[in-house]
C-alpha cells in the first residue's frame, strides 16, 4: 500500500487561503483516486472532495463548491487542495485518502473507508 503524508496545514484568518499537499511513498498513486475529508474536534469524518486517477474528475460537497480545489500532479506523487475564502467552520484536521476502486461510494455517502490514510494535517481558521 501507499504511504502518505500530509503538509501546509496552519493557522489563519478567515477570508485567507491555504494549499494543503498530500505526498504518496511511491509511483503507485498514479493508479488511486484520491480524496480529502476533515474532522472537527467532536465530530466524524466527512468527505470534502475526490479527484480520479487521472486528475480529469472531481467531485466537491456542497461546502466547499467554489472555494476548494482539488487537483493532482502524477509526476510527482502529490495531491492537492486549495482552500480560498477560508471560514471558520472549516477548522478541522484535514486527512488525504486513497482507494482504487469505490470512489463513487466517498461521493454517494455510504462509505468513508479507504485503503491508506494520511496523519492529518490541522487547519485553523480564525473570525
């Protein structure tokens, strides 16, 4: 399995923007979608966006529609998420996921298991 790690997590204000990257270990990512969820301190993990293997779909939730990006650079082992117009209520520790198959399910909501997980990253937005 992948291993991954999550970098540019911090602490702003709100209307700021961040670029959380997620590194995979090996050439393998190319073969995975990849996805972002965050959890909020008392709360579960939800889904915020997923990306195919080629970087040619993406799906966002409702949230985050117009101010996050997804997006992913093969070449590189990385995927990315672009986060403008922060809020506060998008403070949480942010997780990259992977997974061949079953992407749909992250979108459809019924399911929020992956094959590897990143350590988190934590986001902090002030008012």
């Amino acid at each position: 399995q992948v291993q991954l790690v999550e970098f540019g997590g911090g602490l702003v204000q709100a209307g700021d923007s961040l670029r959380l990257s997620c590194e995979a270990s090996d050439d393998s990512f190319s073969i995975y979608a990849m996805a972002w969820f965050r959890q909020a301190p008392g709360k579960e993990r939800d889904f915020v966006a997923t990306i195919n293997y080629s970087g040619g779909a993406t799906y966002y939730v409702d949230s985050v529609k117009g101010r996050f990006t997804i997006f992913r650079d093969n070449a590189k082992n990385t995927v990315y998420l672009q986060m403008n117009s922060l809020k506060p209520e998008d403070t949480a520790v942010y997780y990259c996921a992977a997974k061949q198959t079953g992407a749909f399910e992250w979108i459809a909501g019924t399911s929020r298991d992956a094959e590897c997980w990143g350590q988190g990253t934590q986001v902090t937005v002030s008012s």
